[in-house]
C-alpha cells in the first residue's frame, strides 16, 4: 500500500510517499481502508520537534518507517475476531492511538474498534475526518473538564481555526453566550458559526471589553504565561480557566484561585473512559446539521507535504484533509 512516511525529523519537503505493507490487526481491531485524513498542529510540531515525537508518537527505534497521523474517515475492510462493534462494509471514523503510533498516513491503518465510531451516512468522509482530533478536544476542553452549562459567558480564542470553530458550535449546542476571538478577516465565520460576539485580536484588546466570562478557551500558541495571564483578566470570580497548549505554572494556578477564586486546568487531549460516547454524540450532531466541519483544504496524498505547511502557519481556518 501507499503511506506518507517521515525519511527524518525536519521540514515538511521531509514526507514522502512509499510503499510500505498493509496492517495486520489485532483481536480487537478493525482494518481500515482510508478515505480521508484530518492534520492536526500537533502532527507539524511533532515532525520538526525529535523530543515530541519521541514522546507523542512513542518511538522505540525499532521502526522501519515512522508515519504520521491519528485520525481517519474510512471503510471496514477487515475485521478481528473479537470485534463486534463493526463488520466488513462499515463507514467509520476516530482519533486512535493518540499517544502512539496510530500510522494514519496510509491507506490502510489497523484501529481498535473502540477508538472508532459509525461515520453518519449523510456526512462526508472528509467532514467525519476533520470531526476527531479538533472535535474531540474541543469537547475535552468546554465539556469533559469546563462543565459547560446553559446561560455560561463563554470566550473561545482562535474561533475561527480547527479547534476553535467545533469549540463555538459545541458551547452554541448547550446553550452559552459566545463570545469568538480571531483575526477581524474571519468575522464573517466565526459570526456564522453561532457566536454571539466579535472581537479582532489584532486591533481590539479582548480583556478590556470582556472580563466576566465564566469560561475562557485558551487555544493561542505560545511558550509561556503571558497570553494565559491575559485570558485570567476576562473571567470573572469563580470561572475556569481552560489552557489548551501552555503547562500553567503551579504559582500561576495558586495565584489564579488565591487572589480570583479562577481554576485554571491544562486540557488533556488524550481519549478519556468516555471517548466512545463523546464521538457518538459528536456523530450525532453532525448528522443532524447542527454541527458542521469547514474544510479551508484538501489536498491530495502526495501532497500532504503542503497540508503541513499550510497547518504550521497556525493561520487556517477549520480543517484541512488530505485524500489518499
């Protein structure tokens, strides 16, 4: 079969495709033909950044190919003898062996059936692919640990990108007033995916005209407390402080609930006991319409290349896929 395969840790020209053996599975896995694939930020990081991919993709040094990837949209080709979740024929999709070596960039990949869910018949293989890593952790983040609630004030950074625009139409669903943060070319997006309020980034100073959220989702890339500390400034006392990407500094968490009563959590993007039954209801909604993937991209197989150096800019809107 075809897989993207990383010939070493480096630039996104680093990718490449070969031809490597099909999959076998285990007992409880499913065989997957591939129909679409959803890049994430953290595929990039982890391509460029040796200690990360160590780390998140778990490597021995036994491998004969490291290949990227963790979420799919596809067709059961084959199934394992204690599967009975799905059987051959059955459009699925998931985010699987995240942290691991889930080896999505190909077009056959081995999945467990329970990191895998039925793909609506009504939703593109392409919209299920975007649909799982972004989605998932967006529903970490509001639902899992924020405890979203109706009536809640709900500031979302990065409203417009692959995390961010699941992260508005979620909070949307259960009944907050969004308040979305992008750059002022995406307003017209962010509007038309629920939110209730606009704020550019780039010309408006969002603690100012926000500072009584009950939940701040902190998405924004950086390498310390400062944005963190800004998005402290938005909420009000006894809200929660969701951060994405920066690890808060025990001092910065004691300060935060000492001096405002705030919780500031670090969201975990790993699945959870209840993975299954948030990507059900996740399918649910998408099904329904209510929830909706954008894709900005799609790009074909011997280009994912360019899908990472689109996504490494950290400047697209919703999701981009790639099709084997």
């Amino acid at each position: 079969m075809k897989a993207i395969i990383l010939k070493e840790v480096g630039e996104a020209e680093n990718l490449i495709l070969a031809d490597v053996p099909v999959p076998s599975i285990a007992e409880n896995e499913v065989l997957v033909q591939v129909k679409a694939i959803s890049v994430n930020p953290v595929d990039a990081y982890v391509r460029r950044n040796k200690p990360y991919l160590d780390v998140i993709y778990q490597t021995t040094g036994a491998e004969h190919h490291v290949i990227l990837g963790w979420d799919v949209a596809g067709v059961v080709t084959e199934t394992g003898k204690n599967v009975t979740k799905f059987k051959a024929g059955d459009d699925v999709f998931g985010n699987f062996k995240f942290i691991g070596q889930a080896n999505a960039y190909a077009e056959y990949v081995a999945a467990p059936e329970k990191e895998l869910v039925l793909k609506p018949a009504n939703v593109s293989f392409e919209a299920a692919a975007g649909a799982t890593m972004a989605a998932m952790t967006a529903w970490q983040s509001l639902v899992n640990i924020g405890k979203i609630k109706k009536g809640d004030k709900v500031l979302i950074h990065g409203a417009s990108g692959g995390v961010g625009h699941y992260a508005v139409q979620f909070a949307k669903h259960f009944g907050a007033y969004v308040v979305g943060v992008s750059s002022a070319e995406n307003r017209d997006f962010v509007l038309g995916l629920g939110a209730d309020e606009f704020i550019d980034y780039k010309t408006q100073v969002f603690e100012e005209l926000v500072t009584d959220a009950d939940i701040v989702h902190d998405t924004v890339w950086t390498e310390d407390d400062k944005h963190i500390e800004r998005s402290l400034k938005a909420l009000k006392p006894g809200g929660t402080l969701l951060s994405l990407i920066v690890y808060p500094e025990p001092e910065f968490i004691e300060r935060a609930l000492r001096e405002k009563n705030v919780n500031v959590l670090r969201v975990n993007v790993t699945p959870n006991e209840n993975y299954e039954e948030n990507m059900a209801y996740v399918a649910r909604l998408l099904a329904s319409g209510e929830v909706k993937t954008h894709i900005s991209h799609v790009f074909p197989f011997e280009e994912m290349y360019k899908a990472h150096a689109l996504i490494q800019t950290k400047n697209t809107v919703g999701k981009i896929i790639v099709v084997p």
